[in-house]
C-alpha cells in the first residue's frame, strides 16, 4: 500500500492538467468539470471506505469466532 500516495497524485496531476483545456469554454463549464472531479473523486473514496469497513467489520466476526470456538 505505500505506493497509495503515488497513485492520488499521479491523478491529482492527472485532473489538474484537464483544466487548461477548459480555458476555450466559458466560465461555466470550468466549474461544472471542477465540480465533475470533486463528485468523482469523493465517490471513488466513499467506495474505498465502505470496501474497508465491510472487510473490518468481517475480520472482527472471524476474530470473535475463533476465540470463542478455542
């Protein structure tokens, strides 16, 4: 996992390099794609989130159930 931290911001770089190419657009549609990443990039980390919670949640389950059995 430590390469993480590579991956968001080779995407980061990724996204802010869309930018520029909105510059022959007006004003609006610079927000709406800003707005288009954001909502993007915080639905891909809500699914993260509810993977690692989901996965927690059923280590802690086999946990409880390995001591209980032994």
């Amino acid at each position: 996992m430590p390469e993480l931290p590579k991956v968001l911001a080779m995407l980061l770089v990724l996204f802010i390099s869309l930018i520029p190419s909105a510059e022959a657009f007006d004003g609006g549609d610079a927000v709406a794609l800003l707005l288009g990443v954001i909502i993007s990039v915080v639905g891909v980390c809500a699914c993260i989130a509810k993977v690692c919670s989901v996965r927690s949640a059923f280590t802690v389950l086999i946990a409880n159930t390995v001591k209980t059995s032994a």
